[in-house]
C-alpha cells in the first residue's frame, strides 16, 4: 500500500511540474547546469529569464577553407569557447547557438572569396543580416534586454555593426539594446602582442596562420589535421602565415586576449548607457 502511495505522489509531483514548470524553477536563485540554449529545456531557460538573465551572446562564425591543415569549422569552435567564457565572467547570460552561415564570397560560375575552395558555405550579407535580425527579434520576445553580437570572422563584423545600429533605433523605447562587440575581433591586441614577442608580420599572416591555427589547437585540437591531403594542382594552400610555428600555449594567450578585449568594450558600453 505505501508503495502505491509513493507511486502516486511521485506521478502527481512531476504532473505538477510539467504543467507549471514556473513553480519549482523560477526562483531568484535559479542556476541553469548549461548556458547554451540548445542544450537547455524551455522551463530552465524561463526559470534563467525569471532569475535575471538577460543577456544574451549571439555567436558567429563561419564555415570556410582554413588551407590544408585546419578545418572548416574553425571559427564556430573559436567562438563557442569564447562565448561560454565571457558568459561566465559577465554572468547571467547565456549563449544563442553558433551561428555557422556567414559572407564567405560569391557563389556561381564565378566564385570568390573563400568560396574558391570546396567545402566553404556562404550567405549573400544581406541574408546575414535577415538572420541575425531574426535571431535577435526571437530572443527579446522572450524577455533577453541585452544582445551581445560576437563576430570570429572579418567578413561577419559589417552586418553584426549594421544590425546592432538598425534595431538599437528600432528597440530605442522598449528598453532592449543590442551591442556590436567590434573589439572582440578587430581591436583585440593579439598582433601587437606577436610582433612584441619577436615574430614578423610574414609569419603571423592573415588568414588561417598562426593566430587562428593556435587558437584552434587550444580550442579543438582535433581540427587540426597534420597529416595534409596534397592541395591539387588548381589550388593555392589557402592560407598566410607561418601555421607551422603554432602552439597550443600561444593558442591559449590569443583566446585570452580576445576574450579580455571583448569584456573591456562591453563594460565600456554598458557604462556609457543613458
């Protein structure tokens, strides 16, 4: 009999929660487990919202040709790392999924861009924006006020500062604000830092070389590949730099400057707020 009676109010327990969630998980002091949406229920992200978190990160990244060592993906690793750990430090934020599809070039006959080399997916900008519009439209409805864009890739930093300028004007009276973190990826130090340590600028490149293939080493090792397929003959390598003399350590200090200027320019923006 007392078997019976547990069983039942065990079953009436979790009806309970089912049916109004709110009940048992939007206390002040609630902590979700995860700060990515994609691996939350909806009650734990509405329990997170009843709590205060507000703020939201938008990542972007990309899926393009990072030569012959690393893969396409590199950028989304990047970023989903970066992210969780400026949510963290901020706190009471939690973090939209990466988004993957960006500018990489022209599609066609014709391709540019990355678009030159197999494998690389591409957005014309203006669907971008669409995207990161609509991502940023999703998350107010349900409550988020602050809107952090956080671009891993040159070609993503245009749209996120046209976006964050169209729906800061948009959202002026409803008490949202969506911020552009330009300093995340343009003005982050992580240049000056190597030239400072003795590298040249021939070494550090541009695209896929030192910077980015550490950071992916420290990030998702796995992604690097060292045992290269041989690039064909209509291909050039499609990358700058010396990726050779990347480290795993150095891959660590690079995230880290990324990461502390992003803070900096959020803390910034936050104070100049009326």
């Amino acid at each position: 009999m007392l078997r019976i009676v547990l069983i039942f109010a065990i079953t009436a327990i979790g009806i309970l929660i089912w049916a109004n969630p709110k009940s048992l998980m939007s206390s002040p002091g609630f902590e979700p487990g995860t700060l990515r949406l994609e691996d939350m229920t909806w009650p734990e992200v509405h329990a997170a919202i009843e709590a205060g978190y507000r703020t939201a990160i938008i990542p972007t990244g990309g899926t393009e040709q990072n030569g012959p060592h690393a893969i396409l993906g590199k950028h989304n690793y990047v970023v989903a790392h970066t992210s969780d750990r400026i949510a963290r430090t901020l706190g009471h934020t939690l973090i939209a999924p990466v988004i993957a599809y960006v500018p990489e070039g022209e599609y066609g006959p014709n391709p540019t861009g990355h678009m030159k080399w197999p494998g690389t997916l591409t957005l014309p900008e203006p669907v971008f924006e669409q995207v990161l519009e609509a991502t940023v439209h999703s998350l107010a409805t349900h409550g988020f006020n602050e809107i952090l864009l956080l671009g891993d890739s040159g070609g993503n930093q245009r749209a996120q500062a046209n976006v964050a300028a169209s729906l800061n004007h948009n959202f002026a009276e409803e008490g949202i604000t969506i911020r552009h973190v330009s300093d995340y990826y343009g003005n982050n130090g992580q240049a000056t830092y190597l030239l400072q340590n003795g590298f040249a600028e021939a070494e550090i490149g541009d695209h896929a070389g030192l910077r980015d293939t550490s950071e992916l080493q420290f990030t998702h090792p796995a992604g690097i590949h060292t045992e290269t397929t041989p690039v064909p003959p209509k291909y050039v390598a499609g990358h700058s730099g010396r990726p050779d003399l990347a480290t795993r350590s150095l891959g660590e200090i690079m995230i880290q400057f990324k990461i502390d200027a992003a803070l900096a320019q959020i803390s910034l923006m936050r104070a100049a707020a009326p």
